[in-house]
C-alpha cells in the first residue's frame, strides 16, 4: 500500500511524501477534461453563429420563392412533403459543410500547437473528437432549417397568386420579445437561487449562461427593428442614400436582419466577455502592500538548515521559512463532484517571522489575536474569497432556527486523514492565494485558489508528521547603486555569463536591470548553498508579471474561437448580400434604368451590411458586457473572488470596429457586382 511504501522510502529519505502515480493521472485527466469542456463550450459559439447565419439564409431563400412552392401546392405537392424538401436540399451543403470543417479544423489545431505548445502540448487526432464535430455540424444545419422547413408546410395554394412573401406582422416580434423578456426573469432566477457552491454548480452555471444567450436570441427582432429606426437613419446619411432605400432592406426584412445579427452578436460576445473578465480580474488582486521581496521554492524538502543559510547569505536583510503540502480543503476528494476537489495548498509558517513579512490586511479578527492563536496550535488563516465561498469565520453564526449559517472550522484532508481546524483570522490577500497557486501549476495541472489556507510549521509536524521546509521568503538588503560602466557588457562576452534576455531588455531602465541583476546573484548563492535539486526562485515582481503574462495569454488563446465564429458571421454577412443582390436584381435594374447611379447601387448594398454590423456589434457590446458581469457573480459564488467589473474600452472598441469592418469588407463584392451588372441584361434576366 501507499503507506508501507512511504514507510519504507522514508528509512532512505526522511519527511519524503508518497503520492501513486494513478492519484496523479486521475488528477491530470481531471484537469483535461476541464479544459476540454471549456474548449467545446466556446467552440459552441462557432455552431451557434453559423445557426443563426443557415436560419437567415433558408428563411430568405424560402421567402424568395413563396410563389414556387405556392404552385407546388396546387399540383397536389403536400405540407410535409415541402419539409422533407427543404430538408433535402440543406444535408447535402451540411455534408460539404462537415468534410470541409474537419481538415481546417485540425489545420487550425496544428497552427496552435505550433504557436502555443507550452498550452496545448503535441498534436493528436481523437477519432472521438472527430465524430463529435461532424454530428454537431450536421446537427446544426438541420437544427438551422428546421423553422424554414415548418414555415414551408403552411404554405398554401393561394400563395401562388402572389409575387412576394407576406411582411411577417409585428404581433410575431412582439411576443418573441415578451418570451426574451420572461427567459431573462428566469435567468436571473437561476443565478440568484440556484448558481451556488455545491455539486450542481457547474449545471446550474452552465444553464444561467445558455439562457443568457437565449434571451439576446429572442429579443434582437425586436431591438433590432426598434434600432434600426435610429441606425437606419444615420447610415443613410453616411453613405449618402435615400432613407426609404435603405430601410426597405433593413426595417422591414426583421427576421432576415436578425438573424445575421445574431451571428455577429454571438461572436463578438464572447470576445467581449472573456477581455472583460480577464482585465476585471487583473484589476482585482494585488499583491499585499508588503510582501517580500523574492521566493525561493523547492519540489522537494530541502534540508534543515535552510533558513539560516539563506539568512547568512550577503544581500538577505530578513527571511522567513515555511513549508507546503498538498491537501483538500472542507471538500473530501472521491466523495464531491470534481469541480470541488482539486487539491491545494496547506501553507506552514513561523508565525512571528513570517506575520513580520507579509502584512495582511485583517477583515475578521486582528493580528495579534492571530499570532497568539496560531501559536497555541489547531489554528489556521482563510483568505476573505474562501471565507465567502464556504461561509466561514472567526465567530461561528447561527439563525433563529439554530442552524449554523457560519462556521469557524475547516476540516483539512492529507494522506487520508483529516483535521479540524479553528479560524483564527480572516485576511483580504487573494494574491497569496494567487501566488502559492502559480507554484501549484508548476507541479499539478489543476488548482482551486481560494481554497489555500495558512497554519503553522508546528502543526504540520504534530498532525500530519510533516517536516521541512519547501519555501523561502526573503527581503533583499542591497541599497542602490551606481550602474558600472558599460554594462551590460556584449553578448557572448565572458563578462556577459549569467546574463539573460531580460537584462539585455532596453524597455526597462538600466538601474531596474541592474537591480534585478544583484538580486537575481543573491538568489543563485542561496541556490548554489542549498545544493536541493529541482530548487527555483524569482522575484515579487517577476511573479506578478508572470501571473499577468499567462492570463493574458490564456485569454488571447480562448478569443481564438470566438474570432472564427466571427469570421463565420462575415462569411454570412457576404452570403446574405449576395443573395440579396440576386433577389433584387429586377429593383436594380428598374432603379439603374431610371437615373440611380452604379456608385448609388454600391452605396446602397454597402449601407445595408453597415446597418447589420452595427446592430451586431451593439447587441454583442451588450451581451458580452452581460456575460462578463455573470461571470464575475459566478465567481463570487463558488470562489469567493470578488472581482470588480473593469471594461477596457480601447481592446473592446477594437473589436466591436473589427466586426464592422468585417461586414463593410464582405459587402463589398456583392456591391460591386450589383454596381457593375449590365441593366438589359437584369431586366431580362428578371
């Protein structure tokens, strides 16, 4: 068993912890199937855009040939028989659609590794994966011809009589507004009542998010023929048209509109949300107003002495030794659902030396009350995001009934036994969290933040038979100096050994170099004192840059996918010009024959993709800045993080002006063509 054998490697190695390799590989793939859940969840965006674009295109299609399938009634074709029709006609562009999805998507999966492998490892195909994309694709250019296909059955005879489909009624828009309207009551119910930290979390998350989108879905008909009163307008100024032109396309084709809106609203959404949330959630923590200066951090324990080596070493003012060990915090793994059992850390800490470093910020009990505590031992530290998420605190807190609504223990699990440990304080440092969790990432793929707590040295030897020291934290003792001449010296030079990029780096000052330099010596003495293998070390500063470095890279990443669903939108943008041109190819023709210009035609088509990317991009501004928000109250609720909204309007105004040139740019060869097309031949050809 895991014990016999840490029993035994412990006679070679004392304090050496045991850990199976299947613990770690349930672990590992653990955090793989998060990730994959995440990665389909926005590659759904992608089927959702390209929805709403085969809704847009058959609705149009359907309407332009009302009048044939009209006649097709009167020679006795059926009701059900035009749905299978309708239907026939998409699987086979669904089938192209797929075969030629699959080969770009897996291009697009070997372009990412081959930029980012340090996030997406090797390239694989999963026959699984494959199977999953084709049916969804098929899934959804059948789910995208359903509405036209059920339209197409209650078409009558008398609809032959007619040249032009039937302007759908208001009455339509409205009610598909007020059920918007009610979806989003419901919405707010879920995520009022429901979203909680418990084991339905990620259902109820993942229910509150779809509805979200559902309720955006419903209501853009009717924002989009109430906006288009006021887009209509002004685009038409701009371009330099009639008013009555332009709003025969856009005003009165609402169903058509809003489904290319959609598609740009669904896309433009997501990139919207996940730059908001990330800049919110850089913009969120900091580190605490006093927080030591440099980190030195070892896989393994390193040896007894560490502390007072490190201390011994010229350039250390003050230092402090602590050790960490992986455990599962008030969540026992193997008995919740996986979302809550992802190990963290068990910081253990020299009470005085440390509290003399790091200042925290209190927001229940004190600091002295916290060191006396923590002392007398069975005492533990929380930041202020575990204490919300787990209703935890100083004072337990019952209600009327005798319920506890606040507890003041936390029960910690290691190597299979727990322990019951008493809230000695509260601390407002989620950047401790942040910090002990970017050493998590370095040695287990998956990591709940707010779920570190902070103990002693002492207990971890009495309770768990933990000893060493895993962590060094250190304050430098190097007043400024002058910058020697001519440094940094040339690269390649012998003078230039131990140097890096970053001290060749001519954006950051010489004297900031040059510090990080000392600092950077100081540390690989200790290093070179410890002689602890798989031992590493940086500095507070480098720490924060690279925690913000990875999340903005993580973000760039994920954006990935909904920038494709954009692209897609434009392609439907381009397909729905198109066709436009072509079903109005007679109007052209009878405005080319009465005086219009080719330059009027070209700014008439141009104008109508105007109008759609800016309803797009204004629903899309709207829903992203909605799903960030949701995001951040999911947040709250299974974390505890409370992460102020920051919007940074110079990203999103970058890609709500990037979904409206894409627009401008796909009009342009349907405008063209249109301007070009010879007037005999369309009025001929009509």
């Amino acid at each position: 068993s895991r014990a016999v054998i840490q029993a035994a490697a412990r006679t070679v190695v004392p304090q050496i912890i045991v850990r199976s390799a299947a613990a770690r590989q349930k672990r590992i793939e653990l955090a793989q199937d998060q990730q994959q859940a995440i990665l389909i969840l926005l590659s759904s965006v992608a089927m959702l855009t390209a929805l709403f674009i085969i809704l847009s295109t058959l609705s149009m299609g359907m309407v332009e040939r009302i009048r044939q399938m009209g006649l097709l009634r009167c020679i006795g074709v059926t009701g059900p028989q035009l749905v299978g029709l309708t239907l026939a006609e998409v699987i086979p562009l669904g089938i192209i659609g797929v075969l030629a999805g699959l080969p770009v998507g897996l291009g697009l999966a070997g372009l990412t590794v081959w930029l980012v492998p340090q996030y997406v490892g090797s390239f694989a195909v999963s026959a699984r994966g494959v199977l999953l994309a084709s049916a969804a694709g098929l899934g959804t250019a059948l789910a995208g011809a359903l509405i036209p296909a059920l339209a197409a059955a209650t078409v009558t005879p008398l609809e032959a009589t007619r040249p032009r489909a039937r302007r759908a009624g208001g009455r339509l828009i409205v009610l598909t507004g007020l059920l918007g309207l009610a979806s989003l009551g419901a919405q707010l119910y879920v995520l009022e009542v429901h979203v909680r930290r418990d084991l339905f979390f990620v259902k109820w998350a993942v229910i509150a998010v779809v509805l979200l989108y559902l309720v955006y879905a419903l209501v853009a008909p009717a924002l989009v023929w109430l906006a288009s009163r006021v887009a209509v307008p002004l685009t038409a100024g701009l371009v330099r048209v009639r008013l009555r032109l332009l709003q025969d396309q856009v005003g009165h084709a609402v169903w058509r509109s809003a489904g290319i809106v959609c598609g740009l609203m669904v896309g433009l959404s997501l990139i919207v949300g996940l730059i908001v949330f990330n800049a919110s959630f850089r913009s969120g923590w900091n580190f605490p107003k006093q927080f030591p200066e440099a980190y030195v951090w070892s896989f393994e324990q390193m040896r007894a002495d560490a502390g007072a080596i490190a201390a011994r070493t010229p350039g250390v003012r003050e230092v402090t030794a602590a050790n960490a060990v992986n455990v599962v915090v008030e969540e026992r793994a193997g008995l919740l659902d996986p979302v809550l059992t992802s190990a963290t850390w068990f910081l253990g800490i020299e009470p005085d030396s440390f509290l003399d470093m790091v200042k925290l910020e209190f927001v229940e009990g004190d600091e002295e009350t916290a060191r006396a505590r923590l002392k007398e031992g069975g005492y533990i530290l929380v930041a202020a995001d575990f204490a919300r998420s787990r209703r935890k605190g100083v004072q337990e807190v019952r209600d009327e009934q005798g319920n506890v609504v606040k507890s003041n223990e936390v029960r910690v699990w290691f190597a299979g036994r727990f322990m019951t440990f008493k809230v000695a304080g509260v601390i407002d440092s989620p950047a401790l969290d942040i910090a002990a969790s970017y050493f998590q990432v370095m040695s287990e793929s998956t990591v709940v933040a707010s779920g570190s707590v902070i103990g002693t040295n002492a207990d971890l030897t009495r309770i768990y038979g933990v000893q060493g020291t895993r962590l060094l934290l250190l304050n430098f003792d190097l007043p400024p100096e002058p910058v020697p001449p001519a440094w940094p010296p040339p690269r390649g030079s012998p003078e230039a050994a131990g140097l890096t990029s970053k001290h060749y780096d001519t954006r950051m000052s010489v004297e900031r170099r040059w510090q990080n330099f000392r600092e950077i010596s100081v540390l690989n003495r200790i290093l070179a004192s410890l002689d602890t293998p798989r031992t590493f070390y940086g500095t507070a500063r480098e720490l924060k840059d690279e925690i913000d470095a990875q999340l903005t890279n993580m973000t760039y990443l994920l954006t990935a996918v909904p920038a494709v669903a954009l692209v897609v939108a434009a392609l439907g943008v381009a397909n729905l010009m198109t066709a436009n041109v072509a079903s109005r190819a007679k109007q052209l023709a009878i405005m080319r024959a009465v005086g219009a210009t080719r330059s009027l035609v070209l700014r008439l088509v141009i104008g109508e993709a105007l109008v759609l990317g800016l309803l797009g991009s204004a629903l899309g501004l709207g829903l992203g800045l909605h799903l960030a928000w949701n995001i951040t109250s999911l947040t709250v609720r299974m974390w505890g993080y409370v992460v102020p909204l920051y919007v940074p309007w110079t990203l999103v105004g970058t890609s709500v002006a990037l979904t409206v040139g894409l627009c401008i740019v796909a009009a342009v060869a349907p405008a063209r063509h249109a301007a070009r097309t010879n007037v005999i031949d369309a009025l001929h050809v009509a």
